[in-house]
C-alpha cells in the first residue's frame, strides 16, 4: 500500500473518531441538558394536582366533595384588542380590569387570567369568540351545606409551594389520606405557545386520587344539634355555645355543633380564632357536671355508698383560709351522697373530694383522662396537665370536688362521662367511621376502649343517682316525661384578674338516655349566657329539646 493510500485510510478513520467522540459527547455526557432544552422549546413540565376524597356523612350525605371549575388564560400575542379584551373578561369575571391588562401586555405566549370560574361564567366568555383565550379544567374543594360542621370539618387552602392542603379539623387531620399522591407530566405546546396535550412517562406519573371518608356522623343529628344551637344562644344571649352527642358504647361522635362558625368555602373572610374546634381545643372549668364523676371515684373506691350521710353539709366550710358556699347558699344537713347530687351541694362535694384524698384524686382524674387528649381524629385538640401532687394546695382537693380549679375540654369531659353509660369502659372518641380507597375498598375504624376507670356496678349505681337528679334536680321543670334520663347540670362561673365573676357563666348540661340502655351521650355548654346564667335555665332545656326528638328519631316511644 502506497504512503498516499495509507494517508488516506489514516485521515478517513481520524474523522470517524472524532465523529464518534462528537456523538458520544451528544447523546450521552449531554443527553440530559439536551433533553430538557428540547422540552422547554415545545412543553415544561407541569405538576398534576389529585382529586381530593370525599367526606360523607353515616347517612350517605357529601358534606365535603369537589366540583369542576375553570382556570382562564391567554396568548397575548394572538390578542389583537387587548383593551377591548381586559374590559369584557374583566367584567364578566368581577375583577380588577388593570391587572387583566397587566396580564395581557406580558411578551409570552400563555398567561394565567383567572381560576376557579364556574361553567355558567365559562359559557359567558365561550360566547364572546374571543380570539387568544381558553380555558383549563380544574378542581375546587366544595362543601354542599355550606357553614354546616364546618369547625368538625376544617377546609382546604393552599401551602408554601401552592398545592392543596387541608387545615383544621378532618381536612387538616386526614389531609395525607384525602389529598391522594401529586403527579408529573410534560404540557406539550402547539407552534403558537398553547397548551395541547399533557404527557407522562406512565400512568403513576399522572398522580393518585386521595381516599375517601365515612363519618359516624349523622347528618340529621348534626342538622339537629346545629339549630336546637342556634336557638339557644339567640335565646340566652350567650357569646358562643357547643353541642357535643357520642355513641357511649363506641366512641363514634354522632353530631358536633358550634357557635359562632365559618363558611369552609370562604375561609379568608373569617378570623383565624374561629377555625379552631372549641369542642376540642377551649379549655373551661366545668363546674357541677364534673361531680359524676368525683362520686363515681369514691363508690369505686367503696369509701362512701349511695345512702351515706355528709357530716359537714350543715353549711358553709373553710379550707385552706377559704370560707366556701354552696351554689345557693341552701344547706341540706345530713343529706345523704344521692342528695348532694340532686341539689347539686357543693359542701358535700368538698366532704366526698376529702373522702377520697389527693392521691386517689389525681389518681381518678388520670383514669377519666382529664388533662389528657382524647385522641379524637381532629386537628387542633388541647389539654392541660393535672398539676403534680406537690402543687396542690388544700382549697385545690376541696374545689375540684366541684369542678372548680380544674379544667378540661368539652370532649374530655364527654369522653368521661360516657364511661358512666357504658358501664365503666372509656371509649376513644372517634369522627371517622370508615376509609374508602380508590378501589371501593372499605377500611372500618374499629371502636377503641381507653380505659375502665370504674367497675360496671359503680356506673349502675352513679346512672341511678343521675337519673334521679334529672326527676328531682334543679332541671326538673324541662325534662322529658316517659324517658328514664340520667343527667347533670353544670354552672362555672368564670375566672377574671385571679377571681371568680358570678354574672359571667359556663353554663352545661351533660347526660345520656337511655339511662339503662343508651343511645346517646350529649353535652351542652353556653358560654357567658346574659338572659339566664344557670346550666338548668339555659343549656338543660336545649339537652331535653335535642334529646326529644333523637329518641324519636331512634324510634324509643316514652314509658307509661
């Protein structure tokens, strides 16, 4: 071969390798920049928001579901009128003209005008033919009863980086369950910069829809709940109220209402103090409804029986350097643990409280879970400790006695109480019945017992002694008749500046009926009632008028 040739063949294979290199510099060590500047020529990679699940009530009612809406948007350089344009969309979508016009004059080919437009507003424009405008579907968290639950249900808003997230009660609780997975896709352009098609690697890349949730609440009974509410603080010109109903036996909350609420939808027009649950975050000492229960502590602990006499019920008692009353300033000498309860004797609750002592107080309090969360599946819930022994003062063990100098929240004590129905077994309170994938498949919430914080027979002889404090107690004049019903009432007067106000009131009552095979177990609580201050005057006649119509509703006929 002649030195030419092989000059030849030796410059023909050099090209070939540096072609080589060249193509291996390409298609690999540049594969990725490459890629991504192709996309950004003809599509960006967009962010696939799921479908968030359902919320339904026992009943089969949506009280939080979605609905389909619309994001508007244009290409201002297919816009020949931008003028004209910015006036029309500006005044059929009720928003300022000058930042459509902003919107308009931006050098791209697609800008975002508006969202969240219903199809009848979508119609509108559709009719209008404007050239360089589309439309995008979306969609929008939606609550079909409006304000109705909305403290128990929370709402959706967005967070940092602009995705859904729910806030708040079972939106804020459940929000990993219901908002689903985010998924990823390329928005692919047409020639003109409109968006044409979305694409994904595979079909997990579009994202997972979230689940969805069954409440054990009754729609009917929180309707219910809602407008015995309204009514009564309309009639005791009370600042705010609760009503609170559970299933005794599991737990299950039936209806949870509260006053004043919010629009869930209109979320931004409220204050923020008002999306907080009250039922599970306001802290309040409960007066007499919480004596059940420090008599129940006593019986269990056989220290006193229902028939044993009270010593000290002569009149007023000092403790401590505290010279303390009853509520009335009445007296009842002798009167034995079933009369205490009946007139509501705060001196006899003192006696009871020192029967039983500190430690077995704090010992009962932690059994009742006071000062402890419920667990109930809201966001937000509160509690406060009980205070270690050593902080204890003498007045404290009297007080506490009746439910003064402790607190606790509405479910707390709801929680407690119904260990009395449900012969002595605590049960967690629970919103959500059952958990429904995207398959159909349902995921029931079993019943969770927390504790027996007394024997079956100490809440049968407590029922009795709240069933004739409902006969013959100071809510007789509104209890139903035919109905066993075992109650209490409850009037704490407020702490102000380190001292007690006795014109400014939490007024309650508390109970559960049927008292020997309940239903339900309910409290009501009025905060600062003007027209009456006394739990027998406000909140006893809304628990009895609630109380009618649920056993109607169960279809219990009262007894001859």
């Amino acid at each position: 071969m002649t030195i030419r040739l092989r000059l030849v063949f030796g410059l023909i294979f050099l090209a070939f390798l540096i072609i080589t290199i060249r193509l291996f510099y390409w298609q690999v060590i540049k594969a990725e920049e490459l890629t991504l500047l192709g996309l950004n020529q003809y599509g960006k990679s967009i962010k696939i928001e799921p479908i968030r699940g359902e919320i339904k009530t026992s009943d089969g009612f949506e009280i939080a579901s979605n609905k389909i809406t619309y994001l508007l948007y244009a290409n201002p350089k297919e816009i020949s009128d931008s003028k004209s344009t910015a006036r029309i969309l500006s005044q059929l979508l009720d928003i300022d003209e000058a930042s459509v016009s902003a919107q308009l004059s931006l050098d791209l080919f697609w800008v975002p005008i508006d969202r969240g437009i219903d199809i009848e507003v979508k119609t509108l424009i559709e009719s209008e033919k404007i050239k360089g405008v589309g439309f995008e579907q979306e969609f929008e968290r939606y609550y079909p009863e409006a304000s109705m639950a909305a403290s128990l249900l929370g709402f959706v808003g967005k967070d940092e980086f602009g995705s859904s997230k729910g806030y708040f009660g079972l939106e804020g609780y459940y929000d990993r369950l219901l908002r689903g997975k985010e998924g990823n896709a390329l928005q692919i352009k047409d020639a003109l910069g409109r968006p044409i098609l979305a694409r994904a690697e595979n079909e997990k890349s579009f994202g997972t829809d979230g689940n969805s949730l069954i409440l054990n609440i009754d729609r009917s009974i929180q309707y219910l709940a809602e407008e015995r509410l309204k009514e009564g603080i309309e009639r005791f010109g009370a600042q705010a109220g609760m009503v609170g109903i559970m299933d005794p036996k599991t737990g299950g909350i039936l209806a949870l209402a509260t006053f004043p609420s919010f629009d869930p939808k209109n979320y931004q027009d409220f204050s923020e103090d008002q999306y907080k649950n009250p039922f599970i975050s306001n802290l309040y000492e409960p007066g007499s409804t919480f004596k059940p229960l420090i008599m129940s502590a006593a019986f269990n602990e056989k220290l006193l029986k229902p028939d044993s006499k009270c010593p000290a019920c002569s009149g007023p008692v000092k403790v401590g350097g505290y010279e303390l009353h009853t509520w009335n300033d009445k007296y009842y000498p002798g009167s034995s643990m079933t009369e205490i309860i009946q007139h509501s004797d705060n001196i006899g609750m003192i006696y009871v409280a020192q029967k039983l002592g500190l430690d077995r107080m704090i010992k009962y309090l932690d059994r009742f879970g006071i000062g402890k969360v419920t667990g109930i599946d809201l966001e937000g819930e509160t509690a406060r400790e009980i205070k270690s022994e050593n902080e204890w003062y003498e007045v404290d063990l009297a007080t506490t006695g009746f439910g003064q100098g402790v607190s606790a929240t509405p479910i707390e004590l709801l929680t407690a109480f119904s260990s009395i129905a449900n012969n002595g077994i605590m049960m967690e309170p629970h919103i959500v019945k059952t958990v429904v994938d995207l398959e159909g498949k349902m995921t029931e919430i079993k019943p969770k017992e927390t504790g027996r914080p007394i024997t079956s027979a100490t809440a049968k002889v407590m029922t009795e002694i709240l069933v004739n404090a409902v006969e013959k107690g100071e809510a007789k004049w509104t209890k139903l008749d035919g109905y066993k019903i075992a109650g209490k009432t409850g009037t704490a007067s407020i702490p102000i500046e380190g001292k007690y106000d006795p014109e400014k009131t939490i007024a309650s009552f508390i109970g559960f009926a049927p008292s020997d095979n309940p239903k339900f177990a309910m409290i009501v609580v009025f905060d600062r009632p003007t027209n009456a201050i006394f739990g027998s005057e406000t909140a006893a006649p809304v628990f009895f008028s609630i109380a009618k119509d649920l056993l109607k509703y169960y279809g219990i006929s009262p007894e001859e």
